[in-house]
C-alpha cells in the first residue's frame, strides 16, 4: 500500500508561507539549492515553493515500488501522467491528474 512520502505547498510569497508555517507548526526551512525558491521542512517532510502560474493546494508524493507500473495504472483507470523527472540520488517523481481533476505525484526513491 502506497502512503505520502512527501508533500509542497505552492505558495505566491514563500517568506509569507514560511513564516505561517514556522509560527503555526514549528517548523524550520532550509533553502533547497536550484532555480526556483524551494525550502524544504524535512521533519514534517515537505518543502514550501514559489508557485508558477497561479496554482495553488497542496501536491502529495505517494511512494511507490515501481514508477513506470503505477503510471501506467493512472493511464489505465483513467489518469493522466506526465514523464518521469529525476532528482539526482533521491529518486524519481512523476505528476499525475486523477479522475476528478486531482493534482497528485508518484515517488520511487533511487536504489541504495
């Protein structure tokens, strides 16, 4: 059975989003090196991000044993998916759309 691995929250204003986050929960973020603002919480596991084109709502990350099987069961039960994306030595994630217009990704971590 799958369960979250990993969740982002797309926020308009990360310093904003942090801060709520630090305040409500305790969190502490560090900065994620890359391109876009990326802080991850890895005590909570999950990471605060500069939201592109006003998306907004929680992304979950399910792990999962075997990426390429579990995408094309989205296919088959009526899903959509998009290609795998690797993340150098963490693993690698696909974004899915369920049925009802859900926004979920697939996790399968890189072999040890």
């Amino acid at each position: 059975m799958s369960k979250i691995v990993w969740f982002e929250l797309p926020a308009s204003d990360t310093k904003r989003a942090r801060t709520f986050y630090e305040r409500l929960f305790g969190w502490k973020f560090e900065a994620f090196p890359g391109e876009i603002d990326y802080a991850t919480v890895n005590e909570a596991g999950g990471a605060v991000y500069e939201a592109q084109d006003g998306e907004k709502g929680p992304i979950v990350y399910f792990g999962v044993d075997d990426i390429e099987g579990a995408r094309a069961q989205v296919a088959k039960l009526g899903g959509t998916t998009q290609d795998t994306q690797e993340i150098p030595g963490v693993g690698v994630y696909a974004h899915c759309i369920d049925t009802e217009g859900n926004a979920f990704s697939l996790f399968q971590g890189a072999a040890s």
